[in-house]
C-alpha cells in the first residue's frame, strides 16, 4: 500500500495544477483542471485509506473522482439515457463518481500510484463523455 | 473560465484542428479523384484537337486553373458530394472571332456527332463549356485566346449569353498568372504540409476501410502537401457553397476568395487561427469598401484589367448580406476557439459546413479516439490535463520529449444502463 503522503508527492510533481485538501494519513482530496479536448473540467478526487479512529471506523475507499464543474448531462435527444459508466452519488446526485476501473479486475490497488492511473483514467473517461454526447456512441468500451 | 494553454508541438495536436483538416480532407478531391481529372483535362485536349474536330489543330495548351490549379479544391454541391473542376483551353483562333463564335466552337468540338464520347454529356454557358462525368464529377473548359506580347498567358476570355447578345464581352484575363502568383505567396509551411498530407492519408484509409474499398492509397500525395492557408480557403469555399445552396443569388467568387487568402496566408500558428484571420481579413477589406458607399472592386495582382468582382456584388445590398455572413461566421469560429466541447463543436461545424462532411469527421474521431482508449494505446499529457489525439502517423514523431504519457489500460466499469422509469 502507498502512503497518503507519497500519493501526495507524487500527485503534486506530475499534476501540479491540482490543489491538495484536507491531507491526513489517511485521507487526501484533490482538486484542479482537466481539459481532455477543447473543453475544461473542474474535477475532484477523493481518497481514503481507511482508519480507526477509536469510538469510529472509517472505512478504506478507492479514489473516487467527481466532475464538479460543469454538471455532467445527458443527451437531449434521449433524456432517459443515463449517462454511461458512472455512480450514482445518492448525497449529491448532481455530481455522480466516475467509474474508471473494474473493481472485480483489481485494476486499481492501494499500491498503485493515483497520479498513473486514476487522472490519465479521469481523462479519458471525459473524452469518451464528450464523444457519446456528440455523437450518441460511447466507443470507450467498458462493463456494467 | 481561462483555459489551460498548452504548448502544441504538432500543427494537429488540437483537436479542432485536427476537425478542420479532417473536414477539408474530406470535402477536397481524394488524390485517385485528383489524379483522374488530370487524365480528364488531357485526355479532353486531345479529343478537342482530334481529326474531324471544328478545333482541329487550334488548340495550344490546356491547363488547369482555378482551385485545381492551386489545390483549394470543394465539393461543389452539398446533396451529393459533386465536384467541379475549371480548365483552360487556350486557342489559336483569328483576333476578330466572337464571343459566341468561341463558345459555339468550343462546345460542337466537345459534343461531336450523335453517340460520340462526350455528346450528351456536355453543357453550353455562358463562359465555358461543361462536361458532366458519371462519378459526381464536371469540369468547366474555358477557352482563352493568348495576347501575344503580354505576360505569359494573359489572354482574352469571352462571355456570351445566346439569349442576349448584347450583353457579349469580351475580357481580359490571367488565370495562370494569378494561381502562380498565389502558390508563391502562400508558400508551404513544411512541417504543417507534411502532417496534413500524412493525416489526408490516413483519414483517406480510414473511409476506405469504411467501404471495404481495396484501393490502395500511398502515404503522402504531394497534392495534399498544402499550407494552412489552402485548407483555411478549402474550409471557408465550403462555407460559402453551404450558405448559397438554398439562396438563389450569385455567391462570391472563389477567386475572390482566393486573392484575399493569399494577402493574408500563413501569419498564424494553427489552422484554426489561419481560418479566423482569413474571415476577419475579407471581413475587414469588405467593411472598408461598403462603409464608403461602394462595391468591391478586386482586381488580379498580376493583370491589372482582370476584375475579380465584375459578377458580384451585383449590389450594395448583397454585399451587405455577405458582410453579415462573414461577422456570423467570425463569431462561430471565436467560440470554437473559446473551449467548447465537442458536441457544441458539431453543432457549430454542421451549420458552417454540412452535415454530410462533419458527421462523418465527427463519428470518426469519437470512433478512433474510442479504439486507442480501449486498446490500451492512449495517451495523455499531464501539463492541461489532455488526451493526446490519435493520429498515428503523427504519434511516431511527436512523442519523444514531449512531456506525453502512455495511458495504462482500464476498464470502465458502473451502473447498467436503465431507462428512468
């Protein structure tokens, strides 16, 4: 497992336009631009190791990533088309987590470095958004 | 919100370049289409030179002129791709010959007796004559008669409307002249040339596989080796054609177009610039004119009494819809600049282009972006947070030292998708 404090490093040598938030040893949030194609997004991403905080238990959760600017829509043409490869985020349902890994593949592990893998993933998944809502085909593959 | 710059290291890095070329590619002539109007146009001077021809032995030279002749080439129509490409054939007729004497010879040449090759395939106007081929392709044949002792084929062209004679003229002018005048002046800028011809290749396999079309196409075709200002004239031609399909007044000429491409090419960075200092430029020229009471008058830098807007504008009023054109188009080309996403992209490019040639580009690109993600053969550039487009022949060269990364492999993964209830 890789240390909050090394993700941190290594996030702010490679990203350095993404701001760090609220570090702990065992929680870290990020936040900054991404601009796959033409348009830019304010994106979040949150980490959590997990801790024991006597009385609480926190519990490890993978990086998540949230759009938080713009809002992410669907397509007019077909309103009851979700939009493909996110979460639901029931405490804000306007700003769903991306969906950037299969977890039954183990694509991401705690040892795995956030700055490698979930913001090249985070970029990714925007140009593949942008491509289905132009065009109404998401051509970046995935499962459900 | 300011967006990141980034620097560009390829004249394609960004994506709405690499729209636009694409969208040229697509609506210019291929390069086999190409090489076959060339076969065309010479096969044409032989047929009009044959023995039993009314032009036998009058026939001295026959050449391309127009966007042909400086590779600026558009479908001509918007509902089936057609192309028109204009010839010269230069003529040794006797000084006092009419106007109507030309045409008139001109098209019984080419028409020839019941059954010949071209005899219902050809078409009297009333500067040229047009041969419609069967391929969604026509070439216009201007015939000129050279003015000796005047710069190198400075010649007179003739006009004349059957059903009013009296409106017959006959002009001076220099087509040649000015296509030589603009490839000099818009000269190549080569490390852009050398990425549009290798992406005109590509994208030309790309439709090709689409139709399970066996031809093959070479990597680069030296008449796709163009400068952004060509393809900024190729895509604003478009424009042009894509607002004039319904209307039912005279456009602006492409030679127009042309001489105020070549005053202002190459002073730009990317193509996407290129286009917008093109339409400002013309915008400008013409807001000058028009704010003084008076019509445009262009005339060919290198022959002084060949007027380019002797046909339009007819009007100060049809100048004036034109201006507005251009400050619409201005402004469309401002916001493609200005960070939108791609589905406002299209939209923007559907309405200055057409549908036909920007689905198409559009659907392509989402459809090659999705492959490399898929296959694991993405990249991106952390500085500006980018996809790095793909375009494969443009990847090789342009990684190294770039700051661009692989992109691992990922699955994408989430909720099903349901309909809301």
């Amino acid at each position: 497992m890789l240390p909050i404090k090394e993700q941190i490093a290594l996030m702010s040598k490679r990203w350095p336009q993404f701001e760090v938030s609220w570090p702990t040893k065992w929680f870290v949030s990020w936040k900054g631009i991404l601009c796959p194609l033409n348009k830019e997004y304010i994106v979040q991403v949150v980490y959590c190791l997990g801790a024991n905080l006597g009385p609480v238990e926190i519990s490890p959760k993978f990086p998540q990533v949230r759009v938080l600017s713009p809002l992410l829509e669907v397509r007019p043409e077909n309103p009851d088309e979700p939009i493909p490869h996110h979460y639901q985020n029931l405490g804000d349902p306007n700003h769903p987590v991306l969906c950037l890994y299969d977890p039954r593949g183990k694509e991401w592990q705690p040892g795995d470095r956030i700055a490698e893998t979930i913001l090249p993933w985070a970029i990714n998944w925007l140009a593949c958004y942008e491509g289905w809502r132009a065009t109404g085909r998401w051509t970046g593959g995935g499962t459900h | 919100m300011n967006r990141l710059r980034t620097k560009k290291f390829s004249p394609l890095f960004e994506p709405l370049d690499l729209l636009l070329a694409d969208i040229a590619i697509h609506i210019q002539l291929s390069a086999s289409d190409f090489r076959k109007m060339e076969q065309r146009y010479k096969a044409l001077g032989d047929y009009i030179d044959r023995p039993g021809s009314l032009l036998k032995g009058k026939v001295q030279l026959i050449y391309p002129q127009g966007s042909m002749a400086i590779g600026a080439t558009v479908a001509s129509k918007l509902t089936n791709d057609e192309h028109d490409v204009d010839f010269i054939v230069q003529l040794e007729l006797n000084a006092g010959t009419t106007p109507k004497e030309v045409l008139d010879l001109l098209f019984y040449s080419i028409k020839g007796k019941r059954g010949s090759l071209y005899f219902d395939k050809v078409e009297r106007r009333n500067r040229c004559v047009t041969v419609h081929y069967a391929d969604k392709m026509h070439a216009d044949i201007t015939p000129m008669i050279r003015i000796a002792e005047q710069p190198e084929r400075e010649s007179f062209l003739f006009h004349n409307k059957p059903d009013v004679p009296e409106e017959d003229q006959v002009l001076i002018s220099n087509p040649f002249g000015f296509a030589e005048h603009f490839k000099k002046i818009t000269s190549v800028d080569k490390e852009f040339a050398k990425i549009f011809a290798m992406r005109a290749g590509e994208y030309e396999r790309l439709m090709l596989n689409l139709r399970a079309d066996s031809e093959e196409i070479p990597d680069q075709e030296p008449i796709n080796s163009k400068s952004k200002a060509v393809v900024a004239l190729q895509l604003i031609k478009r424009w042009r054609n894509v607002l004039f399909d319904k209307r039912s007044t005279r456009r602006p000429p492409s030679v127009l177009i042309s001489k105020f491409t070549a005053d202002v090419a190459n002073q730009s960075n990317t193509l996407s610039e290129e286009l917008l200092n093109q339409v400002v430029f013309m915008r400008d020229k013409l807001l000058e004119y028009h704010q003084a009471g008076q019509k445009i008058r262009v005339f060919n830098p290198v022959c002084e009494k060949d007027e380019f807007t002797d046909r339009w504008p007819g009007s100060l009023h049809e100048q004036e819809v034109f201006l507005n054109d251009l400050n619409a188009l201005a402004i469309d080309l401002k916001r493609l600049n200005s960070g939108c996403d791609l589905r406002e992209m299209r939209e923007i490019m559907v309405r200055l282009f057409g549908e036909a040639p920007t689905g198409t580009v559009f659907e392509t690109f989402n459809r090659e972006l999705g492959k490399q993600i898929k296959s694991g053969q993405s990249h991106h550039k952390p500085d500006g947070g980018r996809i790095y487009v793909p375009t494969s022949g443009i990847i090789a060269g342009g990684i190294s030292g770039s700051g661009i990364r692989k992109t691992p492999r990922n699955t994408f993964h989430g909720m099903e998708r349901r309909k809301k209830k």
